[in-house]
C-alpha cells in the first residue's frame, strides 16, 4: 500500500486526531498554519506538541505564539500527550524516522516527511477544487447581480411569465409604472393586474402572449389608451417566448414601450419630409444629391432644367452618362474634392450644357453617417449665367470708361457731396502738375484762384443741373495759371440720387494763342483796308503838292524878275523842303500800299544765304558806329524758298537794323548772331541779339501796325508789321523770343521750294 494511501486509511480511521510534530522548521510552521486555518475540512486535528533540538526555530516559535502545549528538544517528551494517535516527522532525518518508528507507542502512527509532502500535495488539489467552485459561485452571483441591475434598469416595462400567464417576475420599471410591489404582483395571472395601460383581459386576437406561444417567435402589438389628464399614448408591447435547456417553452416575456413620443416624432418627421420635398421640388436653385459613386439618388426640378432632362433620366446615373464629357469632368473634379477633404466646399462652375454655356456658383457638402463616414455629396447650384454676363459687360464698361479716363487729355475730376477729390484722371496729373494721391479727399475749390468761384459753379448745378463751356483759370502746382473750359454736372448713382459732381476741364492756352493771332490778323486785315485808303487819298493831294511845288521850283529859277523880290531867299530853302517832306510822304503810302497786300507779288526762286549775305556790307557801317558785331552760321546745301528777293530782303534790313538800334540804345557794344537752317521742309533763319530785350506788354503785339520801342520820331512803328504781312503772303511764319535784358530771338520760317512745289501752294497776291 502506498504512503498516500495509509495515511488517507490513518486519517478516516480517525474521527478525531492528537497530533505531534517532530521538526520545528518552515515545514512546521506552515503545518501549524494550515491547521489553524481549518483547511483540512472534515478531519478534526489537535496539534499538542512540537519536539525540536532548536527551540529558536520559526516552527517552535510558531508554536508558542499559538499555544501548543508542549515545546520540547526530546521528540520522546511527546510519548507522554494524553491520547496521542499521531505523530508527524517533518525533519527529513531517516535516522530519526526510524527511532521514532522504534521508540512510539504501539497505538500510535508515524508519518514521515515524505507522506506529509503527498498529502499536501492532495490538500492543494482539494483547495484548489473549492477555490474555483467558490469563484463560480462568486460569478454566478455577480452575473445574477448584473442581470438584476439590468433588468431593472431598463426603461421599458418587462414582466416574465409562464406557460399559464402567471407573473414570475417584472423590472422597476414595470412595477414604479404601475405603481406595484413585485410580490402582490407574483404568482397572479397578467390580465388580473391593474395595468395604466389597462392591460388585455385576456382576448387571444391582441394578446401578444398567445402569439408567442403559438408561432414560438417574436410578436408585437400596438395599442393607444388615454391617461387620467385624458392625453393619448401610444405603446408597443413585444412578446417573446422563453426556453429551457432542452428547448421547450417555459414561458413569455414582455416588453412595454410608451412610443407616443417617437410616434410625434415620426409624424414630425414624415411632415418635414413632406415639406422638404416640396421645397426642393419649387426652389430655384439646382439641387442634388449623389452617392460616393457619383450616380444621381436624388434631384430637383431645378436640377432637371439645367441638364435638359426627365428626373427619370437622371436618377441613377452618373455626369459621364447625362452630360457632356467636357461638363462631367467639371462636376466630377468637385465631388472628388468632397470626398477626399469630407469638407463643405464653394466655388464657380463654367459648363457647356445642351448647347448653351452657363455659369454656376456652387456649394458642395458631404452627407455623412454615425461613424462619420461620407454616404453622399449634396450640390446646390445657382445659375449665375444672366449676372456673370452683366459683371463681364459691367467690367468692360468700367475698363473702357477707365481707359477714356486715363488716356483722355482732358482734367477728368470727380468730388463727393462735400466736394472732395475722389477721381483725379493722369490727364490732370500731367495739365496740373499733382499726383492722384496729393489731392485725393482734399476740396476742389484748391485750383481755383477765388474759391468763391467754385462755389459759385455748384450753386447754377444745383439750379440747372450742369454748367457747361465755362472759361476760367485753374492753377497748377507750381502757382501757374491755366486757362481751361469746364463742363460740371451733378454725378449720380444708379437709382438717380447725386453722390457727388464730374467735371471736364480742357487746356485752351493753344487756343487762346489762336484766339489772338486770328484777332491780330484781322486787327491787321483792318488797318490794311485803312491803310490802303489812307494811302489813296494821301497819294492824290500829295501828286497835286509835288506839281505846285516842282512848278514853283522851276518858276523861280526861270524868271530873272522874281530874283528881286524881298522874300525869294525864303521861297528858295523852303521849296525844296516840301518836296522832301513831299516825297517821304509817298515812302509811306507806298509802304502802307505794301502792307495793305495791294502793291503786286512777284514769285521769285531766292537763295536765302545770298540774299542775307548780300546786305550785310549795307549794314556793316551802322554795326560798326554801334560797336556791334556779326556772326555768321549758314547751313550748306540750304533750299531755296519762292519768295521775292527784295521784300526778303526787306525783312532782314528791318529786323537787323532794329536789333543794331536796340544794342546801340542801351550798350556799349553787342552781338547779332545769323542762322540758316532746312528744318522739315522748311527753311529757318534767326536773327538773336543780346540786346536789351522786349518786356512782356510789347511783346504780345510787336507785330501789330505803328507799335514802335524807338524814341519819337525815330521810327513809324509800321516795320515788323510790313514785315509779318509780307511773310504771311508767302505761307510763312515770323516767331519772337525775349524776356526784358536777355536779348531777342526773331525767327523766319518759309516753306522750301520742294515743299511748295508738293502741296501745289503759290504766294498770295
């Protein structure tokens, strides 16, 4: 027989066991522990002695804290424990084991340390058994708690009954609802309860119960009470059948649910579906919806229009199939877009659709599930076609009035209602001298001389609605004035309220200049006609003085007798007078006759170079008296010009010898410098002095007749101005320069011979 058997033997043989422990180890100690503990079950044990030859070991004082009678060096001491039936040798010594075997009372047993180890070893298995036994247990409890915590957690009402509908148990719910206790509520038939709902009284046709029982599935009734406020409700009671371990139907169990709520609800919902539909269906804008795989699930009438298509033919397909490629890659590119970022996006469309190009501004957004998963695109569009073709033809507009603006010469100037700069076009800029940016929100008013004046101008708006041609002057930056015509009206939006003034000014100072040559010419044209007839009525008296008075010459010279007379002496020096004075006279008419264009125009082929040079020596006595020196800059290969010799000739005597009395006049000496020059088609001679020059008042009219700089008596003033008229006759122009002490410059331009002969133009007679 085994240790493990006879120690099993030895230990169910005894009902009740005297125990000593030969060994005060660890091995004790956890005897010692084990026993204490009662984790030997049934068998009942007393330890009343431990015998060790080391009375400090943890075994020994184990045993000692614990109150074991006898602690003892001598295992033999343990002999005398009254009723001791067994011994335990836990030293692993086989000598001892042997002395205790030889020495023991016969009625006693001895186990040695290797018998022990196996019954430990059971005692552990045994443990172990109750140990899992006890967490089931625990589990079994802990999930009968659970379920209990559930069950009676749940919202709905839940009551379990058996085969004969009696009540075996119901939720919190169920009982708090109803207002029960689950004892008066177990053990009674269900249709006895006092139910809110007031229960089935037992009718097989709307019992879920039967239902169950009978297709052994599942089943669900509706039913609709009113409450003590007289408010409707609705629940849903679901029955299903309960089984055993061998599948057979123990029983139902019920769930009650008040739906009213979810029933309001679904009616909102059904409501809102409705009236979206309907929004969708007479909304304006395109609107749409596509799965991931971009078929069409869902789109409006809108939507239709702008395809060109049936609902029914769009519905479930994709752009590639309903639109062309061109327009399908345009809307495809923006779902992908959606699909990728998950995000709202919003952007501008340009398609080609059944024949006609629209513009669409979109919003895109992704419809998406629980988990955030995208489920669908949402488009809506709208048709921007009408307004992009008015922004485009608007910004045209706007381009090309902006352009006007900008490339106008004319001062382009726009003011709020308080009359400041808002628009300043580059023509202003470049006629008044200040950027955009130096006048911008500064007053009008600033170029005007008199603000008053501006003033003015707003007021006759106000009255009449605009002003127009009106001549003033406004002032550039550096302090100069400009005369200019302005044209001002009121500046307004488009619903026709005045937001501020326009205005338009033009430089006229060409015009001005024009103004007064064209006055100068018939101020000249009149005293040409003047002097015409004074020269014909001066002429016929002077013809008949010059005979009297040649008559009288020769008279006196003749006859001897008049000799004699007292006053002859006076007739002789005076006689000759007259007919100087006489023929000074008829100078003047015929050079009035010149001026007048009625003395006859020769055309004659001239070399201006030999001309100008053929009467220097005539002036060279004069320069040399004056102290004044030429200088001489002719242009080689220079065109000839048709005019007459002589009256060009007569031009240059003129302005030569004014410019030699002018130097002469004012300084000791001076310089007049001669220039020839072809410039475009035209010859140009200048005559420049460093004389003294001409101040601004004589200037502006030099060229009009008996306008004269020289002393009285030293000149008719008729000189520049024969000149002008003679120049005019022959297509030519006749130029001044000076500013008082800086000399004079005159220039003479006449057309080359070449030039005439190409524009078939003669010399006026």
């Amino acid at each position: 027989m085994s240790e493990h058997s006879k120690m099993k033997d030895a230990l169910d043989s005894q009902s009740d066991l005297i125990m000593g422990i030969v060994g005060g180890g660890k091995a004790c100690e956890a005897f010692l522990k084990m026993v204490g503990k009662g984790h030997l079950g049934k068998i009942k044990v007393t330890v009343e002695g431990v015998a060790d030859t080391n009375l400090d070991s943890v075994g020994v004082q184990y045993a000692r804290r614990t109150g074991i009678p006898m602690v003892t060096k001598d295992f033999k001491d343990l002999y005398e424990i009254p009723g001791l039936n067994l011994l335990i040798e836990l030293t692993g010594n086989t000598e001892v084991f042997k002395e205790i075997v030889r020495t023991r009372p016969k009625n006693v047993r001895v186990f040695d340390h290797f018998g022990v180890g196996l019954f430990w070893q059971l005692y552990e298995a045994e443990e172990s058994i109750i140990q899992q036994r006890t967490e089931l247990r625990e589990r079994v409890e802990e999930e009968r708690e659970w379920f209990s915590q559930i069950f009676n957690s749940l919202p709905d009402e839940i009551m379990v009954l058996d085969n004969d509908m009696i009540v075996q148990d119901a939720n919190a719910a169920f009982l708090k609802n109803n207002n029960l206790d689950l004892k008066d509520a177990r053990g009674k038939v269900c249709y006895e309860l006092d139910l809110k709902h007031g229960g089935c009284k037992a009718d097989q046709e709307v019992c879920g119960f039967f239902e169950a029982m009978r297709t052994k599935t599942q089943g669900q009734v509706l039913r609709q009470y009113y409450d003590k406020d007289g408010k409707s409700h609705t629940i849903t009671i679901v029955s299903a059948p309960l089984y055993d371990h061998g599948n057979e139907i123990v029983g139902v169990i019920e769930s009650t649910r008040d739906i009213t709520h979810r029933i309001q609800l679904e009616e909102e919902l059904k409501t809102q579906k409705g009236q979206l539909k309907q929004f969708l269906e007479m909304a304006p804008i395109a609107t749409y919806i596509k799965n991931p795989s971009g078929q069409y699930i869902e789109a409006n009438q809108a939507m239709c229009s702008l395809l060109g298509r049936l609902k029914s033919e769009i519905l479930g397909r994709t752009d590639l199939e309903i639109c062309p490629r061109e327009a399908a890659e345009v809307f495809r590119m923006s779902d992908r877009a959606v699909l990728l970022s998950g995000k709202q996006i919003r952007l501008d469309e340009e398609v080609e659709l059944h024949g006609h190009e629209y513009f669409l501004s979109t919003i895109k957004f992704p419809m998406k599930d629980a988990k955030g998963n995208v489920t669908a695109i949402c488009g809506l569009s709208t048709d921007v076609t009408d307004l992009k073709k008015a922004d485009r033809e608007l910004t045209e507009t706007r381009d090309y009035l902006q352009g006007v603006m900008n490339n106008s010469p004319l001062i382009i100037m726009t003011t709020d209602l308080e009359g400041k700069i808002v628009a300043f076009n580059p023509g202003a800029e470049e006629t008044l001298g200040y950027t955009y940016e130096e006048v911008k929100g500064k007053p009008a008013s600033m170029f005007y001389g008199n603000p008053e004046e501006r003033a003015s101008l707003l007021r006759r708006i106000a009255t009449d609605g605009s002003v127009r041609d009106y001549q003033t002057s406004l002032y550039r930056k550096d302090g100069k004035a400009i005369p200019v015509s302005i044209t001002i009206a009121d500046l307004k939006d488009s619903e026709g309220n005045t937001i501020g003034t326009v205005g338009m000014s033009k430089d006229i100072s060409h015009r001005k200049v024009l103004q007064d040559q064209v006055m100068q010419s018939e101020r000249l044209a009149a005293v040409g006609r003047l002097a015409a007839g004074v020269a014909h009525e001066i002429n016929n008296p002077l013809a008949v003085i010059g005979e009297i008075a040649g008559y009288l010459e020769e008279l006196i010279e003749e006859d001897p007798r008049l000799e004699k007379e007292a006053n002859i002496k006076e007739f002789q020096e005076d006689l000759p007078k007259i007919i100087k004075h006489v023929k000074r006279c008829r100078s003047i008419t015929q050079r009035l006759l010149s001026f007048s264009r009625k003395s006859e125009a020769r055309v004659e082929i001239t070399d201006v170079n030999a001309a100008l040079e053929e009467i220097i020596p005539f002036l060279s006595k004069a320069a040399r008296l004056g102290q004044v020196e030429f200088h001489r800059d002719y242009a080689e290969n220079l065109p000839k010009v048709l005019i007459e010799e002589m009256q060009l000739q007569e031009i240059f005597i003129n302005l030569i010898h004014n410019a030699i009395q002018a130097i002469a006049a004012e300084k000791p000496s001076g310089n007049i410098w001669l220039t020839t020059e072809n410039r475009e088609g035209k010859v140009v001679v200048t005559v420049k002095d460093d004389g003294p020059g001409i101040s601004p008042e004589v200037r502006d009219k030099i060229f009009d007749p008996f306008v004269s700089t020289k002393p009285t008596g030293q000149g008719t003033g008729l000189g520049l101005s024969i000149c002008y008229g003679i120049i005019k006759r022959y297509d030519g122009q006749i130029q001044v320069e000076s500013n008082p002490g800086e000399g004079a410059t005159f220039r003479i331009l006449l057309p080359a011979e070449a030039s005439v002969a190409n524009n078939g133009s003669a010399p006026k007679p």
